[in-house]
C-alpha cells in the first residue's frame, strides 16, 4: 500500500535518519511512504495570530497539492503534523478563511498546476497510521527482537498531542500512543509525569541554558522512573533533550545521561533492521551500550 | 529584555489592550488569576514575572512594566497554559500578541545574523524557521 507523505524541512537535513529509518521500517510493514511530488517548507510553527492567516498559506498550498493524489497526507515530524493539521483544521471551520487563502494561492502561485484547496484532506501522523492501518496487536506479528523488556520512556512533548480539540490524536493530559508502540515492540514503557512536558522548543536558538533546565527535569524524572532510553517524534524534542546532557552532568553529579532516539529507530531495531540502517550515531549520548547491554545490538 | 524593544512605542495605552484582543481574539479580564497556567509552565522557572501576571498587568493597563520582562520572550508557545485554564483564555494566543504588537513596529527581538554561525550549522531547521517567526519582524 502507498501513502502520501509529507516530510518538510527537517526531515531532509538533521534528521534525515528519522526519514530513512520510518521508510525502511514501513516497507517491512507493507506500506509505501511515496513523498509528495513537490511540497514546500510548512512554517514550522503554527502561528497564533487572529488577525493575519498569511502564515497558513504554506501549509494550505501542500494541503492542496496533496489533495490531487488523495484524501490522506502522513507526515512524520511532530512539528508539521501540529502546523498542517492546525492550518486544516482553520480551513475546513471557516469557509471564509478558506476562501481568502485560496484567493492569495490563485495570486501567489508557484507551481503552474497549483490549484485551490477544498479541504478534503486528512492529515495523519506515522503513529497513528501504524495504529490505524497495522494496529499495535499486529504490529507484534512483525516483530523479529522483541525489545526484552527495555524501559523505554515515551515523551510526546507538545507538538504531538496539543491541543487536543485541533489534533484529536490523544487526550493531552495522559497519551498512549508510544506508550502502546514500545509495548507492542516488546518493551516496557516507563510512566512518569514529565511525557508532555515541552523540552523549551525555539527557545534554544536564543536562550539555551533555559532550556537545560526544562530537558533537565524531563530526564531526570524519566531517569527516576527507571528509563533507560527515551523515545520522541520530534527532532527538535530529540536535539534539545540530548545536546546538553553532559552539560548538566558537570552541574549535577547525581545525572545519568539518557539517550534518544527517534521511535522509528527503536521500530527498526525491533523489526529487524540490520545496525547501520538504525544509524545509531546521531546524537551526543550514544544509545549503542545500552542496547547492546540489553542484548539488542 | 534587549536594549531594542525599549524602544518608544507608537500606540497610544488606550489601545493596547485593543491591539492585543485583535491578534489574540482572547479577552484579558475573563482570566480571573487562579495562576493555574504558571503551575503548569514549563518555562515560568526562568521568566522574571509569571505568565499569570503577564495578564494581570494588561488588565490594569500597566503595559510599560509588562515590556521590562522577559516573559514573553521565553515562552515556547507550548499550549499547557491554554489546555488547562479553567475560565478557556487562549494565554498562549496572548503571549503572541504581546510579541507581535512589539515585532509589528518592526523591533525584532533576534535576528538571522545574531544567531551564532556554529549554532546555525547545528540547529534544526525547524527551530531556525520558529525562531524566526516567533522574534523577527
Ligand atoms: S489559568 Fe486562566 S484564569 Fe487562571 S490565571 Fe491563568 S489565564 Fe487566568
Ligand atoms: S505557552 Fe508559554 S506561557 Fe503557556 S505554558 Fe507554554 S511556555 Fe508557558
């Protein structure tokens, strides 16, 4: 099966692991990840400005162009799936902002053949498409390594799963999706309080020691509750989590890194996929010891 | 709060508040600061004055004050504060005006140039492309 897929910016530069790693796993799930012919950079943030919708025009000009193959855009980071679905979501209760942009897309064109939108569009991200069409009880059939019982910590952060009314994905307060992945996979996933906490976000570009602190309490309690790797959806949840661990263990001895990888990787693993195509060297705290320490590598 | 957004404004107080319901669509006196939204954010260890009193201030007009704070600015617009209010004010949506009100007299709070060049190398796009929109005009 084939489905239409959204990547954006992210996915072509920094985390060009999490793409490979999700379309490696999909395929031995039976599903084609097929990217959108041509697409455009989302936004990266949903704006939260009433009175100007020029910011949507992006994410509505992909939605549009998605909309000629069909009914169903994947996409993958937490990120785009929170800006394409918002921009949806506006458009489909608000005919007159549809209208406006697509207005602005007829004068503003950048493809010859780009066209308006109707709002048909379903925007889906990877996880619940994993739930939706392979579901996680049959997801088990496909395992090759069971994880062992590996204490993996789920965080969706805020991207993901806020709000609740727009995305519709989880409840807000207490999620489940990756916390049924890494059960399905054959783990344990760790419960603590901190999963939806926001790692600091954008904030890292112009404060960064603040931010620390937000990924420092998020780990800390993951570490608390027994966690021995975490998992995300978002790179910049991945970035911000994992670049200063060694930073905040200098100024807090008690500290044990925790490493991240994206949950496509931890699929991958659990559904076979040799080592180098996990490319488990992304990020600043390497996840290798613990996995093999675990028997997975 | 850097040297730029001291700047003189060109908006008279009275229409601030104003301003802010337009961007925001969110009306600042139905919060009746419970300090619910500071509980839950994340970032409120590192800002200077609470979020609950960001509003606080504009609803009794002391918007120069607000403007010697780092809050809005540290801020990751991650919606905590607005999924659990319980009298339903968007204070994320707020947090934005505030930012925009300032970035719309064209004051940028950062700009490309200021972000280091080894940290534009490392950084994520999308937290480049969020930055952008979130502190430059
Ligand atoms: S939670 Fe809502 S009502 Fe309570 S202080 Fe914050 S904005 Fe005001
Ligand atoms: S949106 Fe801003 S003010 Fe609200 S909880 Fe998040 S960081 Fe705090």
């Amino acid at each position: 099966m084939k489905v239409n897929f959204y990547p954006g910016c992210t996915l072509k530069t920094k985390a060009s692991n999490l793409e490979r790693t999700a379309k490696a796993s999909m395929a031995i799930l039976g599903i084609e990840l097929e990217e959108m012919a041509e697409w455009t950079c989302c936004g990266a943030n949903f704006s939260l400005a009433n009175d100007n919708i020029m910011k949507m025009a992006a994410p509505i000009r992909n939605l549009a162009r998605a909309e000629k193959v069909g009914t169903e855009l994947v996409t993958i980071c937490s990120a785009c799936y929170n800006v394409l679905k918002r921009a949806n979501y506006a458009v489909k209760n608000d005919s007159e902002k549809l209208e406006k942009l697509n207005l602005f897309l007829e004068d503003g064109k950048i493809q010859d053949n780009d066209d308006q939108y109707h709002g048909k569009v379903n925007v889906l991200h990877l996880l619940e498409l994993i739930k939706e069409k392979i579901g996680f009880d049959n997801l088990k059939k496909y395992i090759k390594k069971p994880l062992n019982g590996l204490k993996v910590a789920p965080y969706y952060g805020c991207q993901l799963i806020r709000p609740q009314k727009e995305l519709e994905i989880e409840d807000q307060e207490a999620p489940e999706i990756l916390h049924n992945l890494i059960d399905a996979l054959g783990g344990d996933a760790v419960d603590y309080s901190m999963d939806t906490e926001c790692c600091g976000s954008y904030v890292e570009v112009n404060r960064p020691k603040e931010v620390w602190l937000a990924s420092y309490r998020i780990l800390r309690q993951a570490r608390a509750a027994g966690a021995k790797i975490m998992i995300t959806s978002c790179p910049l949840c991945l970035y911000n989590l994992d670049k200063h661990q060694f930073d905040i263990e200098k100024e807090h001895s008690d500290f044990k890194p925790v490493p991240i990888l994206y949950f496509t990787q931890l699929l991958g693993l659990a559904l076979g996929l040799p080592e180098e195509e996990l490319e488990l060297n992304g990020t600043k705290v390497d996840p290798r010891p613990v996995l093999k320490e675990s028997g997975l590598l | 709060m850097p040297e730029n957004t001291k700047k003189e404004l060109n908006i008279k107080p009275e229409e601030i508040l104003e301003i802010i319901k337009d961007i925001s669509g969110q009306d600042v006196y139905v919060c009746y600061q419970c300090g619910k939204c500071t509980a839950g954010c994340p970032m409120s260890e590192n800002m200077d004055i609470m979020p609950n009193q960001i509003i606080r201030l504009l609803q009794i007009g002391a918007f120069d004050e607000l403007l010697k704070h780092n809050t809005i600015w540290l801020c990751a617009s991650c919606l905590t504060c607005t999924s659990r209010c319980p009298k339903g004010v968007d204070l994320a949506r707020i947090m934005e005006a505030v930012r925009l009100l300032l970035l719309r007299q064209n004051v940028a709070y950062l700009n490309a140039s200021d972000i280091p060049e080894e940290d534009r190398e490392e950084l994520p796009i999308q937290a480049l492309v969020g930055a952008m929109r979130k502190y430059s005009p």
